[in-house]
C-alpha cells in the first residue's frame, strides 16, 4: 500500500487495524504484536511463500536485469 493510503476498515466488529507501514525493502508483509508473559511486546511477521507468484515476479525480475547487464561488464570495468 502506499503512504496516503487510508487505513483499511477491519471485518471483525471490536477490532481496527494499525497503522500502514511503507518499507521497500521490507521482506514482510505485514506484522503484529503479541503480548507475553514477561509484559513485553513482541512483534510477529508474515512473509511470502518462496513460491508464491509476487516473490517469483520479483526474482524474474532482478534475474532479467542481471542478463541485461552481463553485456555491458566489459564497458563498465
């Protein structure tokens, strides 16, 4: 989502969502907190699958960039 995005309704009456956090390089999706039983909060973190079609797209991606940049090395160095 981006930085402006309003803050989406949540579907579970007595609960809302936090806050919209924009990371680029983030790897997680999302995160929330779990209180335990040393009173500290902890955060959790949902990742994507290694398999899933957005990681997949993203790695297609950087591989097709690398390629394109195999040819220009000797002009580079």
């Amino acid at each position: 989502m981006s930085r402006d995005a309003p803050i989406p309704r949540c579907p579970m009456s007595g609960h809302a969502w936090g806050n919209i956090v924009c990371k680029q390089d983030a790897t997680w999706l999302c995160s929330y907190k779990t209180d335990s039983i040393a009173s500290s909060s902890h955060h959790k973190y949902v990742f994507l699958s290694a398999n899933s079609k957005i990681k997949g797209m993203n790695d297609m991606k950087k591989y097709e960039k690398a390629r394109r940049l195999k040819l220009k090395i000797a002009g580079i160095r």
